[in-house]
C-alpha cells in the first residue's frame, strides 16, 4: 500500500487548479449588464473609457466601475462606482471596468 504525501496532493490540486483558470474561457470573468457614461449605453463593458471632464454614469453591471484622474487608466484613482449605483462628478478622465 502506497500513501500520498498531502503536500504533494495540495501541489498538484494547485497546478491543476491554475491551469484550469488558464484554459477558460475569458467570458466568464466578463463584466455583464450595461453602463451608461454620459447618457451612451455599453453592453458588457470591459476596458477603459476616455471622458476627460464632467461625468454621468449608471452602473447596472455586475462589477464596480474605477474612475481615474487621467486619461489612460492609469493616473490616480477617484474612486468607484458599483453596481446598481449612478452618480455625478464634475472632473473624470477616464473609467475601468474589468
């Protein structure tokens, strides 16, 4: 009778586990349900969106939406949206929603 070393088990459960998360498909961390940034609808959103000053959103996702201060997605963020919210800013530069 051979027995099974529970650190190599829990091992291997791990590397099966990564690939797994790998192998599948993108869509099933895709955001679903639309935004709306300034009165324009986008269905399952994903990506950055570019608004450069005064924002209106509604967010009816599954996810939170990030706003930025810059244009890219990368600057310093302001803050977050999360589902079924919707507010006003005076100054966005851009928005992320996985």
């Amino acid at each position: 009778m051979r027995l099974t070393h529970p650190l190599f088990t829990t091992a291997l459960a791990t590397l099966v586990a990564a690939a797994a998360v790998l192998v599948a498909p993108s869509s099933a961390w895709a955001t679903k349900g639309p935004l709306w940034i300034n009165g324009r609808r986008h269905h399952n959103p994903s990506g950055c969106f570019t608004v450069m000053g005064r924002l209106s959103m509604t967010n009816r996702t599954d996810t939170a939406a990030i706003l930025y201060r810059g244009d890219r997605c990368n600057s310093r963020i302001l803050g977050a949206l999360g589902p079924e919210q919707r507010n006003t800013w005076e100054f966005v530069g851009s928005v992320y929603v996985q």
